[in-house]
C-alpha cells in the first residue's frame, strides 16, 4: 500500500521550483544591500579603535571631545580639559579628531 503511494504520486513540475525564486532574489538582495555593508562598517569602526593611540584626540559617543591618555585591551583614559581625566571603554570612541594644523 505504501509503495504504492509513493509510486503514484508525481513530481512536482518547474512552475513549483520557480514560485520560490522571488524568495531568494529577495533575501540575496537583503544580504547585499543591508547586512554586508554593516558588516564592513563595522570592521572599519573595529580597526579604527584598535589603532586608537596614545596622545590622539578623539571624541565619544557622548560628544566627550579629549586626548588619550593611556589606552588598554578594552579601556582608555580621556584628557579633557585642564587636568580632567575621565576612563572609558573603547566601545565608546565615536571617531578620531585630526588636528588641523
């Protein structure tokens, strides 16, 4: 009985197989339209406090605007104005300021 059924029923046709294809252009076009551009910002924000020095001037997420002091793995320390020093993690580096000199 069971042989039989599998033996009766047909295979579906291409118009089954081409409903799909919509579906897929779509999430291609997803994938390369909004995931792989923030993937590569994010590598370049990654690399950009990565490379975060002693004695550069950045500014925070917050709008903190000062000279780096020390930096370690995961932290680094913010010169503001005066003698002011403030710690913070490096997630928190909106940018790097260049001097306009």
């Amino acid at each position: 009985m069971a042989m039989q059924f599998l033996l009766s029923t047909e295979m579906p046709d291409a118009s089954a197989y081409l409903s799909f294809l919509p579906l897929v252009i779509l999430i291609v076009l997803f994938y390369f339209m909004l995931i792989r551009p923030q993937r590569k910002r994010e590598k370049k924000e990654k690399l950009m406090r990565d490379s975060i020095e002693t004695g550069d001037r950045i500014c925070t997420i917050g709008g903190i605007i000062g000279r780096v002091v020390s930096v370690s793995d995961d932290e680094f320390v913010l010169e503001t104005s005066g003698s002011t020093r403030i710690r913070f993690n490096k997630w928190a580096i909106r940018n790097r300021i260049e001097d306009e000199e």
